[in-house]
C-alpha cells in the first residue's frame, strides 16, 4: 500500500501573529491546490484562528499543539477540544515528548486527551520516542511499546483512521542531532507490527507514522525515503519557508 506522506510543522512557543500569518501564507502559496502530501501546521493556539483564515480553501491544515481532556469548566489556562475546533483546527498533537517531560503529561493522562480529540471529531498525530538513556538501556521498543499500548490502547478500531503517530526520539529533538535513517525505520518498523497487534493488519498499514526529531532540508530526503518513514514532524526547520519548502518537496516521492 503506498500511503500518503503527511509533514507537519510544529511551531511551539515560536513566532508572533504576523509571522505566523506570513509564514502560514507562504506554505499555502508553496503547496498550491493540490499536492502529493498532506501538511499540517501546528501553530500556537492564540494564532490558530488567524491562520486558519489564512489556509481557508488550501489542503494546507492548521492544528494545535495541546488541548485538555474536559469539556469544560474551571481548568484555567487550558483549552477544549470544541474551542479548538471552534477556531478552526483540525488535528491535535497529543504526547509530545516536550509535554510529558515539561509538564508532567503522564500515559493516562495523555490517554483521556487522545479519546477527546477524537470523540471531538479532529485529528490526531500522537508522539512516541525514547529518551537517549532508553535508547542506551536497549530499551527503546519497550518505551515506545507502553507509550503506544497506554495512550491508544483503548481507541476503537474505527478511529485509527484519523490517527498518525510520530516517533520522535527525545535526544533528536532540537539537537540537531536526528536518528539516522536505519535508526528510525527499524523504529517505524516495530510500531507498525505493534499496531497490527494492537488493532489489525489493515489499520497498520494505513497508519502513517512520522519521524520527528532534527528533520531539516539537509536530511529530509534520506529519511523519508524509508519505506515505512510517511513523512515528518517538523520544529526547528519548520519555523523558517525556505526549510520548510525544501522538507515539503523530498515528500513528493
Ligand atoms: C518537534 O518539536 O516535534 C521536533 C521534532 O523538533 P525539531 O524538528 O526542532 O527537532
């Protein structure tokens, strides 16, 4: 099954409304009406509704990059899954590796914040990846194995279909330091066997599983060469078009 690439920007705390704006703009501009790829930009939640104006009419999707497991009610700070939608996202990134360790988001946690996403009818793309340690201990299947059985173990079969995972190893992100892509296909490899045993055949191999982790211009190509790597969640060199553009073009393979 040939599954479509689907890269990601994953701005974080970054930028302000008129580059958010730009930037979204030059993206849509790049990707025009119809590309071989799916893209997403997760952008800082104060700035998803003017970006979402910014993609109206472009395949070009807009996310964020947290949402609370509630509906609502006296949770300050945070933001539902309605809100979001309300806004205009799409997709939600739950598990990101910066929210497990930065925050605190445990498996179960980061559980109840996947069903919400998708009971509140948006996409997912959830993050697993081991730490340099793990990695070091030979225990990287094990990490990524919990983290997957415990934040999605419970999902229907059903909404696998709006679901992708991004492995991203804790000790690629932001380091420039990426897992080579041997490293990361033998990863994507388990996690897909993993979910044909969690859910079935059919559903794994339609998942679209992202690398994440230092992905810029230079590497892009490499990586998502990888049969089994379906494209990319993109921080750093998603801040910048020029970067960007360059990751968007290695995905039309
Ligand atoms: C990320 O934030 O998910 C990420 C992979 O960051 P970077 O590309 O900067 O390593």
């Amino acid at each position: 099954m040939t599954r479509r690439p689907y890269v990601a920007g994953n701005w974080k705390m970054n930028l302000d409304r008129a580059s958010a704006v730009a930037l979204a703009r030059a993206v849509r501009e790049h990707v025009g009406a119809q590309a071989p790829y799916d893209c997403a930009l997760f952008a800082p939640a104060v700035y998803v509704a003017a970006v979402a104006e910014v993609l109206a009419g472009s395949p070009v999707k807009v996310g964020v990059q947290n949402v609370h497991d509630m509906a609502s009610g006296a949770y300050t700070g945070e933001i539902s899954v309605a809100m979001a939608k309300d806004v205009g996202a799409a997709s939600a990134l739950v598990g990101h590796s910066e929210r497990r360790a930065l925050f605190g988001e445990a498996d179960a946690f980061l559980a109840k914040k996947a069903k919400a996403v998708l009971d509140g009818g948006l996409e997912l793309v959830f993050c697993v990846g081991e730490t340099l340690a793990e990695r070091e201990a030979g225990r990287t299947e094990a990490v990524v194995e919990t983290q997957l059985r415990l934040g999605l173990g419970a999902l229907p079969r059903t909404d696998w279909t709006r679901v992708a995972i991004a492995y991203e190893p804790v000790w690629a992100i932001g380091t420039g330091r990426n897992a080579t892509p041997a490293q990361a296909g033998e990863v994507h490899t388990f996690l897909r066997a993993l979910v044909g045993k969690m859910v079935d055949a059919a559903t794994a191999e339609a998942l679209r599983i992202q690398y994440g982790g230092s992905v810029s211009a230079a590497n892009a190509a490499e990586l998502l060469a990888v049969p089994g790597i379906d494209g990319a969640l993109v921080g750093g060199a998603s801040l910048k078009i020029e970067s960007l553009r360059a990751i968007l073009d290695a995905a039309r393979r």
